[in-house]
C-alpha cells in the first residue's frame, strides 16, 4: 500500500493534478449487510454539492440507510476496506449513491479527493518530494 500511495502522489505531484476520482468497492452485494459502511460513508463524507457525483439512476442504491444515531461512527469506520479508509484520510469524499456489482460481488461508491485538501504531512509522507519543493515537468 505504501507503494501505490507514493505512486499516486508523485502522478499528482508531477502532472499537478487538482481532483482525483474513482470506483472503490465495499465487498459484498446485499445492501443490507452494508447499512452501516454505508451510512456512515454519506453521513460523514458526502462531497460537497459542486463536487457529488451521483450514481446513474438505473443503478442508484440509497446510501442514507440509517440515521448517524443509528450506528457506531468508529465501528462503521473499521469496515471499511484499507483503500476507502486511506483515501477519506487524505481528505476524500464519497459522491451520492452506490452501485451494485454482482459480477464482481461488490458493491461500488464514487471516492472523489480534492488534492489541495491533502496535508503536508502526507505529501511528505507519500512523496519524494514535498509540495513546498520545485518540481520538474
């Protein structure tokens, strides 16, 4: 893992890229067992409206499964896969709506990651070289 975080910050880095964006799955294909990752996921890592994608609507599965009352943040937070986790640390988001991938047996959330809303620390962290340092095209 820390092999492809160092990958992806020197493409940003290098490329000066301003947003990045992907699938990312939660295993599984029953909503159900996923209320919780879920929720959380919409309740506390939503992107804001200028940046939310939404799943197409043939596909749309609700996010919003339970209220924040319903559920254990931290609990929720710990189910969640490695990559999901290390990209809402790095100050990511989670576009509106899920998707369904039984062909793959998972079900797919929209991460989007503002690149300047990555600390420095993590630049130092994942990068050769920092943010503070001339880059070279």
């Amino acid at each position: 893992m820390q092999l492809l975080w160092r990958g992806i910050a020197e493409y940003v880095f290098h490329y000066d890229v301003d947003v990045m964006f992907g699938c990312a799955s939660l295993t599984g294909v029953e909503p159900e067992h996923l209320d919780e990752p879920l929720s959380y996921l919409c309740h506390y890592h939503l992107a804001p409206p200028e940046l939310r994608p939404r799943a197409v609507a043939e596909r749309y599965l609700a996010m919003d499964r339970l209220t924040p009352d319903e559920f254990d943040a931290q609990d929720a937070m710990r189910r969640l896969p490695p990559l999901i986790r290390g990209y809402l640390r790095l100050g990511g988001y989670v576009g509106d709506g899920a998707v369904i991938d039984k062909d793959f047996g998972t079900t797919d959330v929209c991460v989007v990651v503002k690149t300047d809303l990555v600390t420095k620390k993590y630049y130092r962290h994942y990068a050769r070289s920092g943010p503070d340092k001339q880059r070279t095209a």
